[in-house]
C-alpha cells in the first residue's frame, strides 16, 4: 500500500493516477473539507480513501497503518484552509507525518521538496529543509524540483497566455529548467520502482534551460501574438522580500527573488537513469494555448 499525502492537489492527485494506472494500492489522505470533486475524482481511479490532516498527529498514525511507502506533496502554499500555515502544515504537519511513518516502520519515504540554489532564506525553504534532515535515516527519496510550468508559466501567477500578458520577475534574461508536473508525478513513482532513487536527493527539472523571456518568444511563436509583458524590477522584489512579515509572504518574495536569480540543471543523466522523456516548453505552449483556445469557443 502506497499513501499519498496531498493526493487532492495538482500533484498528489497526478501521482494517484499514476499509481493506480500501474496497478498499486494506493490510500489517499483527504480532509473533510476538500472538494467532493477532487475526493470523488480519487474514488473513481481506485483509491483507499482515508480522512486525516497533517495537523492531527493521530489521524496520521491510522493513514500510514499497514503502509509500505509514503509520497508526500502537501503544502500550504497553493491551497490553505482554516488552521493551514507553512508552519502548521509545510513543517510542523510534516514533521508528524515523519514520525508517524517511522513508528509505523514504513519502508519507504518520497518527499517532494524544491531546489534552494539561489541561497535565500524563507520560510517553506526552512520548513523543507527541516523535512529532508528528518528523512535521513530512512530509505528515501527527496525530489527537488524547479519552477512548475503549471504554476509559474500559468493566469495564477500573472502568465496569462489565453491573453497574452506575462508578469516577468526581474529582468527574465537568466535560464530555468522549468518542469512540468506530471514530469514530478513521474519522478515520484519511479523513485519507488528503481534502487537507484534510494537514499538519494534528485534534483529535477526539465530538459531545457530558458529563460522567462526566451519562454515568452516560445509563447508568442507558437501562439502567433505578442505578449503585453510587466517587469518586476529585481530591487521591488528584494524591497518586498525584506519587509514581508508575514510568512507565506516571506516565501513567495523569496520564490520570486530566486526566479529572478534563474535556476537551470542538466538533467541529462537524470533522463538516462530513469528512462524518462521530459516535457518541453514547446509541448507546455501547445497544450497551454490549446486548451485556451477550447475555452474561447
């Protein structure tokens, strides 16, 4: 049995699918207060569903009962709810789930983290950290990912390609080897699969380094109009990031300070190791664009 923490968001429910297309017993960790859309769209590929919050240290002893291998991608950055902090959830909520894994002699540990090499300290960046250091003595695999396409190239962060307008964070000239999700799904359920995951820190990305502004030309090529582009200048981001006190704020300055700072890996060995075909920007655009154009009709 594998259990999937945050198995209703973008990437858990992903990774779910993927798992039972493969024909694994999979337990999703759900909450009374997530979408019935979600919960029933888990039901319907064959999920275990079972009721629990990383905020509730004994619901999670019951999740990972009888459970040979945890995934966990929960955060509360994307999707809060009352009670949900980086805190809460990103640190103290993980940290349970850690131990309750452990207590349950899960074999297997897969952490979806991200990758911190800009340098810059913020919150989700501690609380991550904190959760790597604790997986240590465990058989583990913690993915560090780039920037998601589906996230930073998306309306949700300012990359609105149905009306070609991009929000830029900083001058957009330095490369990122942006990743699609369903990439990290796959990472995800490989990383269980092959020994070569075992024990090991992944760092993840796609296969090219581009910059926001070599994107953008990708974009308006394939789409066949100009982006209307806002520049965040890197000084308003750094001015943002040491005034945030609050901190989801901290660690969204802190995101986009590093964006600015770019992120670019050579994730030739990794596509060898793994036997895996990565998402091109090119393949993001046209679907991106694809399902805007369904959309407008």
């Amino acid at each position: 049995m594998i259990l999937v923490v945050g198995a209703t968001g973008l990437l858990g429910s992903e990774i779910c699918l993927k798992l039972t297309g493969r024909g694994e017993k999979v337990r999703g960790l759900i909450r009374l207060t997530s979408s019935s859309e979600k919960v029933e769209s888990l039901r319907r590929c064959g999920v275990e569903l079972c009721v629990g919050d990383l905020k509730d240290p004994a619901s999670l002893a019951v999740a990972c009962r009888d459970v040979d291998a945890v995934i966990s991608t929960a955060s509360s950055t994307l999707s809060r709810q009352p009670g949900d902090s980086i805190e809460s959830v990103d640190e103290s909520g993980q940290l349970h789930l850690v131990e309750a894994a452990k207590s349950a002699a899960v074999r297997r540990f897969v952490f979806v983290s991200f990758r911190r090499s800009s340098g810059i300290s913020f919150p989700v960046a501690d609380a991550k950290a904190q959760v790597e250091n604790a997986i240590a003595d465990m058989n583990f695999t913690v993915i560090q990912a780039t920037y998601f396409m589906e996230v930073w190239l998306s309306p949700m962060l300012g990359f609105d390609y149905a009306n070609a307008t991009a929000r830029i964070y900083g001058p957009g000239t330095q490369p990122i080897s942006w990743v699609s999700l369903p990439d990290v799904a796959e990472m995800c359920v490989r990383a269980l699969q092959n020994p070569a995951a075992e024990r090991k820190v992944i760092e993840f990305g796609g296969p090219e380094m581009l910059s926001p502004n070599e994107v953008i030309a990708r974009f308006e090529s394939i789409g066949g109009r100009r982006f209307k582009c806002e520049r965040i200048p890197e000084d308003a981001l750094r001015a943002q990031y040491q005034g945030a006190t609050d901190p989801m704020q901290k660690s969204f300055a802190g995101l986009m300070l590093a964006y600015s700072a770019g992120d670019a890996i050579d994730m030739t060995s990794i596509q060898e190791r793994f036997g895996m075909t990565l998402t091109t920007i090119d393949q993001y655009a046209r679907r991106a664009l694809g399902h805007a154009t369904m959309r407008e009709s």
